[in-house]
C-alpha cells in the first residue's frame, strides 16, 4: 500500500532534482531549491531521521533523478536457499546490494555474494526485475528496482562479512525471519518456484 506523504516526497525530490539540473533561468532555480526544501520538511515531519541525514541521503544528489537498483543473488545446493544474516536488522536475505557504478549487474551479484557469505559464485539466468513499491516492503525513500540473480557456486565456502553476521542454506519450509527491506516472503516463495521449474518466464513488474 501507497503512503501518500512519501510518495508526494519522492515527486517533489524528483522533479526538484531534474529542474535544478536543466533550468538556466536564476529564478526558476529558487523555485526548485524551495520545492527540494519541501520534500525535505516532509519527510522531517513524518520519520525519525534528522535533516541531515535526510539531505545526505534523500536530497544530495543531482543530475536527472532515476531508480536504485538493488541486485540479489539466488543460489540453491540440495533444494535449499542460501540466505545471509544481516546485521543492520538481525534478518536474513538473499546476499546483494546496491548496483555499483561501473560494474555489470553479473559482476555485481559475484561480487556481492563473495563479500556477504563468503561463496565464489557464476552469475547465470535473470530471474526476475522487480518494483519495490508493488512489493510488501516498509516505506523507503527510493524509487528501487530489485533484480534476481540465478547464480552457481563455483569455489570458496561460506563466511561473514563486514554487513553479515551468519550464512545458511533453507528449506521453504523453515525460512528464517526475514529482512523485509530485502526480500519478502512472498518474493522467496516465488524464487523456489525458479527452482522447481526452470523453465518459467522472468517474473518482470
């Protein structure tokens, strides 16, 4: 469900960032520099964060505003998932992260399982290109797109990281609690399917 505040935020953050991109003009600049204010006193208003943490992390950035992309690597040995322990929330989820510029999305989710548990992995098959906001996740200040990785170990063995507290393989039927911000359940349930059926189309929004 929507959160209408945060939505309007999100807007008004967008269309401030590409206004204060392209216009030349000295009084429309005041203009988006009042609405990227706004965005912020909204989000002052109703979240805990502080306003510098709000411009640092809502309102830094410049040039044509587009989506975050989060990039999740997929790996099954014996019909169970791999999953990592996080240590910002004490849940679990696929290994991945933040897409890093000048990096592809395979040569993200290698990286990313290498750093978060510690598995020399190939990527393979795009799973799945998902929309945070049709997904049962809490409220976030990003637009994001999650990509879903099928990937197969190659070397190495499992093991934290600096993000990662502990490295497991599951059933779907004794899935841990899981870090929602991440993936949800309802994501895992159809990533088993991939599994079970590798012959399904790519889950795309």
């Amino acid at each position: 469900m929507t959160i209408k505040w945060l939505a309007w935020a999100k807007e008004m953050q967008a269309i401030s960032q590409a206004g204060l991109e392209y216009t030349r003009d000295v009084y429309d600049k005041e203009r988006f520099e009042q609405l990227r204010e706004l965005s912020i006193q909204i989000m002052q208003e109703y979240t805990e964060a502080g306003e510098e943490k709000i411009r640092t992390l809502f309102a830094s950035e410049t040039g044509y505003q587009t989506p975050k992309v989060d990039v999740r690597g997929v790996i099954f040995q014996d019909g169970k998932l791999l999953l990592v322990k996080e240590k910002a929330d004490g849940a679990w989820a696929l290994p991945g992260g933040w897409a890093d510029i000048g990096l592809s999305p395979a040569e993200v989710v290698v990286k990313e399982v290498k750093e978060e548990a510690g598995y020399d992995v190939r990527a393979g098959r795009l799973l799945a290109v998902l929309d945070k906001k049709f997904h049962n996740h809490p409220p976030s200040a990003f637009h994001v797109y999650k990509m879903f990785i099928m990937c197969d170990i190659m070397g190495g063995a499992a093991g934290v990281g600096t993000e990662t507290s502990a490295v497991g393989f599951f059933p779907q039927n004794e899935l841990p609690p899981l870090s929602e911000e991440r993936n949800t359940r309802e994501q895992l349930k159809r990533i088993f399917e991939f599994e079970n059926n590798p012959h399904l189309p790519t889950w795309l929004d």
